[in-house]
C-alpha cells in the first residue's frame, strides 16, 4: 500500500518549458476557460454556523474531533518521519483526462479529492503529509471547487498550473503558500514522452523546497477506529460504481491488499510505476453541483461542488459500507463524518480517497 513505500530520492529538475498553456480538443487549458462572469459561486454558510464567518487565511484552534491518536493527522497511520508531522500538507493539482494517465503520485499521497470538471471528466485533489514522491503529476489548472477544501488544511501548499482570471483569483485570496508554476517554475518538468498539457510533473521533495518552510500543518481530518469493530448498520459490500458523465470509477475491495482497488472507464487505473491505486478507505460524499460562472473552450460549463454545507456520505471501510453524513458549515475547519446512528464515523488508518459524486450516480455492487 501507498502509506508503506519508503522514501524515494529526488529526481533532478530540469523545466524545459512551461507547457501548461495548450489543451487538446476533449479538454481546456486555464488559458482557454473564458470567464463569463467575474466572481464564480460563493458556497453558502447554512444558518446556525456559528464557526462560518471564520476567515480561510487564519489559522483557528483545532476543530473539536477530539485528541489525534497518532502522529499524521491524513492517515492516522504511525509516524515514520517525525520532523515530517510539523510540515505544511501539500495539495497538488492533477489531471484525469485520458490523455494524462498514468498519473505519477496517486499512490504515495495521503488523501485524494475526485471532482467532477467541465465535460464529465475528473480531476484530483492529491494531499500529501506523511511521506514523499518522487514524481507527481500532471500538474493542472485549479477550479474553484479547490478552494474550500484547501481552506481547512491550515496553511497547505499548492502546486497548480494556472488558472482563468476569476480561479486564480480566487487561490490568490485563499489561505496556501502558492508553489504554482508560475511561482516556483523550477520546481517543474515537462516530459518529452507527454503531450502538452498533460506533461508538466513536479516532485514532492522539490514543492517543498519552493516553499522554504512556509505553512502550517493539517488539521485531523478523519477519525481511525482502534479494532475492527462497526456500525450495526454497517454491510459487506463487494464495491461501487460512480458515473460522473464522461468518467466512470469503480472501487472493488480486495482483501488480498486490505484496499479498495480501482478501475477507470473499465480499465485497473494504474500509476506510471504500474501499481493498481487501491485506497484503504472510501468516503463517497454526495454533493450538489452547480454553475461556476466559467465556460471552456467548448462552450462546456465549468461545475462547482458545493463543498461547504452538509450532505450524505458513505464510507467503505474494511469491505463494508457505512452510511451517514457530512457537515462542513464552518468554512476553515474540516468536514464532520457521521454514522446513521449519530456516532463519528471512523476509518482505518491509511490512505483514504474522498469522491464526490451528485446523488444518485453511485451503485452499489453488493456482496456475494
């Protein structure tokens, strides 16, 4: 699994050009998404939210999930790195277009944010804490779905590609240290064996070095349960399917890997060094999606989650699923995850990727 790789050495950076400013026809470069309005969708406080005027750029006291059990607060998972615990996290825009797989990096992050883009596709949110990369990308552009997850990160880093005028604002006015291309170019590559603008990698150990020690850590972001136990309500499950339009992701547990193996359009979604991206948990957080004010070169609307709110949620853990909730009114402080019977949903200490399908588009493939 991810979470047990050793550290890998530094690749040497060497950034021919920054090729980020073309896209081919199934997809739009930052530079082609034209603006049509200037502000996109500002995600609604819900009432009774007494933590949702907390500015994203501060830095609040620790939410109220209680004493973090171990060292990392992403994976639960047991410090390797003890000076690595006071880092900032790192996010880190990657592709999902068919012409950016394999991706490099998917397998050693912590947590992994999947949200849907204009024309059906994807794109990934990777958080990276308690170990490094060597190599991660593609390195994209940011939508503005980003924004309120990085918000209840602390101060995390942010590699991104660029963005319109309105997104790249929008990352400006946000709380992140910016190690994008256009801050930190030589902490980037273009590959010669990748079309532009699938080609633009970085490394981890590089991202941060751009950083110079600006940040500050994550918050917990989950809870870890402490044996095997579940929710009475909790169900084998053989997987789940979720159609995002032009993509389509499965997640099938394997007990041989203690993680959720995942397929893409049919096909295993392997990393560039041919391993299978097979999470050890699951959170399906159902979310509304909305128009960002932004087209792509194709005249595609740019969709917007609506991250801050609350919603259903499922979690699969251990080949079982737990249905419950989310809660994500306070705008700098981390999601609450719920079990139906009101008690926190817990994971497993590892790697856990967060999906965010509209409801109705996840089917459940049920064991046996």
């Amino acid at each position: 699994m991810a979470f047990r790789r050793t550290l890998l050495s530094l690749l040497a950076i060497a950034l021919v050009a920054a090729a980020c400013s073309g896209d081919s026809d199934d997809e739009a470069t930052p530079d082609d998404v034209a603006t049509a309005t200037t502000q996109t969708t500002a995600p609604a406080i819900l009432e009774g939210s007494d933590a949702g005027d907390a500015d994203a750029d501060e830095a609040p006291e620790p939410t109220s999930l209680g004493e973090v059990d171990t060292p990392f607060p992403l994976t639960g998972a047991a410090v390797g790195d003890a000076a690595a615990v006071a880092n900032a996290a790192l996010a880190v825009k990657i592709d999902n277009a068919p012409s950016a797989l394999p991706q490099a990096g998917l397998n050693d992050a912590d947590v992994v944010f999947e949200e849907r883009v204009e024309g059906g596709l994807t794109r990934f949110l990777a958080l990276y804490h308690s170990q490094s990369s060597d190599e991660v990308g593609p390195v994209r552009s940011a939508r503005s779905t980003d924004i309120p997850i990085l918000a209840t990160l602390g101060q995390p880093l942010f590699a991104w590609s660029g963005a319109n005028a309105a997104f790249a604002d929008l990352v400006r006015a946000s709380n992140v240290i910016d190690v994008g291309v256009e801050v930190a170019f030589d902490a980037y590559e273009t590959r010669d064996d990748r079309d532009a603008p699938s080609n633009l990698f970085s490394s981890t150990e590089a991202l941060y070095a751009a950083a110079d020690g600006q940040g500050q850590p994550p918050r917990q972001m989950f809870r870890y349960r402490a044996d095997s136990s579940v929710p009475p309500s909790a169900r084998p499950i053989d997987g789940i399917t979720i159609d995002y339009g032009a993509t389509t992701a499965s997640f099938t547990w394997d007990e041989s890997v203690a993680g959720w193996l995942r397929t893409q359009d049919g096909e295993p979604h392997v990393d560039t060094d041919g391993e299978q991206v097979a999470p050890t948990n699951v959170v399906v957080r159902f979310v509304d999606y909305v128009d960002s004010g932004s087209v792509d070169a194709n005249g595609n609307p740019v969709p917007e989650a609506q991250i801050q709110g609350q919603g259903d949620a499922w979690f699969l853990v251990d080949g079982q699923l737990i249905e419950g909730s989310w809660d994500q009114r306070a705008r700098a402080l981390p999601a609450q995850y719920l079990a139906q019977n009101g008690s926190f949903a817990q994971l497993d200490p590892g790697d856990t990727w967060v999906v965010l399908p509209e409801a109705g588009r996840v089917e459940i493939d049920e064991a046996g």
